[in-house]
C-alpha cells in the first residue's frame, strides 16, 4: 500500500498508476486525512458491481430472475363504479361465513 497526497498525485500520476497496474493499493491523503484510494478492479470480466451481486444472489438462492421476453403482469381491472354499500355488505357476507 502506498500513500500520497493530492498535489503528487497529480505531478506524477503516470507513476502510480504503475504501481495500481502491478497490485499495489494507492491511497490518497489531502492535509493528511485519507480521502479515497485507487485500487485495480477485483474482476475485469466486463460485469458491472451491480451485476456480480446479483448472479451471487442468485447462486445463493436469495433471488430468481424472470426471462427477459417474459409478457409484463397484466393490470388488474376495476369496475367503473362500486357503491361503498355494495362492498360492505360482502364485507359482512363474507365475516359471516368465516365465523361458522
């Protein structure tokens, strides 16, 4: 791991670049205070972050993806017009048939 300030960073960016290129961890300080690091990427694959995590995901189990050409969920459909008192009494009907 390598520390530098802002200002010889960037008087000899090419050069630590290098060293990211070769495995080294770069971190960058401004009035001693760290304030990012420059690191090579963990996979070069073209994946995104957000992508890797899925496939773990899915691996794991926590996840199942749907087909792509899959249609979306069709919309449920309402009635135009419901009275309050329509759906109260099958509200009561249906109190009623639970309770026997």
């Amino acid at each position: 791991m390598i520390t530098v300030g802002v200002k010889d960073l960037k008087d000899h960016l090419s050069q630590y670049l290098r060293y990211v290129k070769n495995g080294e961890k770069v971190i960058i300080t401004e009035y001693n205070r760290i304030i990012a690091e420059i690191t090579v990427p963990e996979k070069q694959d073209g994946t995104s972050t957000f992508e890797q995590r899925l496939m773990e995901m899915v691996e794991k189990g926590e996840v199942i993806l749907t087909k792509t050409d899959a249609p979306p969920a069709p919309k449920p459909k309402f009635a135009e017009h419901i009275d309050y008192e329509t759906i109260l009494e099958e509200v009561r009907v249906d109190q009623d048939d639970f309770a026997h």
